[in-house]
C-alpha cells in the first residue's frame, strides 16, 4: 500500500488552513469619499461622471420631494377687472367692469356716486387722478358691460 504525503505540523503548504473572506480595506472607502468630496478627479474619468450625473439628478429631481418653500407668492386681483391703455394725448384710459359700481350712470355720464366709485377703484391703481370724463360700454338690450374712464394727474 502506497501511502501518501504525510502531514506534518512544520509545513504550512501541506496544511490546510481556513478560508478568510477578502475585506475591502477601510482606508481605500474613505479615500474615494474624500476624493469625491475634494473633487479631485479629472473630466473624462468614471468618477467625474458619476459626480456630475448625482449633481444633475439633484438639481432636477429634488424640487420634487424637497420643499424649499419659494415658491410665488398668491396674490388676490382686485374684484374688479381693469384694464388701462394710453389715450394718445399724455393719459391714460381705464375701463372698469360695469359689475363693480353699484349705481346707475345716467346718460349724461356726470353722476357723482360712480364719479366716486369710479375714484375709490382707480386711486389704488395709479395714485392720485382726477377724472376727466367717463362713458359707460352697453351690450344690445342696454345692460352696462364696463365704464371707459378719461383720467389726468
């Protein structure tokens, strides 16, 4: 009977010894976070890559899940809708919405309650005024629509 190589405690190559798993050595993770952080890398690398493509997935997605609280503030128009062109001689023309004064115009157009309505809607807009003249805008049936009014300063 052909026996063996034997065994001896003196030889390491002939004894078996446990298997050890590989570990990723500590030093080298901390020093490709620091490298990213330093940002140490040059263009064209893997690296560089994954920086730029982490910057841009958080410049477009966190706005997504992260409230940075800027975001426009609401403001209420006036009940009223105006609008306002130039009246090609130095002024300004403002045609107020007809449901915004409570009044009648008469057909002269000199009714000093929307005068004054007229005024207390106007003023806020463009500071102090004086009302030149006004006109009221109807529909067919005579309903009034809106009030074109002449203003100077």
């Amino acid at each position: 009977m052909a026996e063996g190589p034997k065994i001896k405690p003196d030889n390491p190559e002939l004894n078996p010894s446990p298997a050890t798993t590989p570990s990723a050595p500590i030093g080298g993770i901390w020093r490709t976070i620091k490298s990213f952080i330093l940002w140490s890398h040059e263009r064209g690398t893997v690296e560089y890559d994954v920086m730029v493509t982490l910057i841009l997935l958080f410049v477009f997605f966190s706005p997504r899940f992260i409230n940075f609280n800027d975001h426009p503030v609401q403001r209420t128009p006036h009940p009223s809708d105006i609008i306002v062109s130039p009246d090609g001689s130095g002024g300004f023309v403002y045609q107020v919405e007809g449901k915004a004064i409570q009044g009648r115009a008469n057909q002269g157009g000199d009714d000093p309650v929307v005068r004054s309505q007229l005024l207390r809607i106007i003023e806020p807009i463009s500071g102090e005024i004086s009302i030149k003249r006004y006109e009221t805008v109807t529909d067919e049936k005579g309903n009034i629509l809106a009030y074109r009014v002449w203003v100077r300063r």
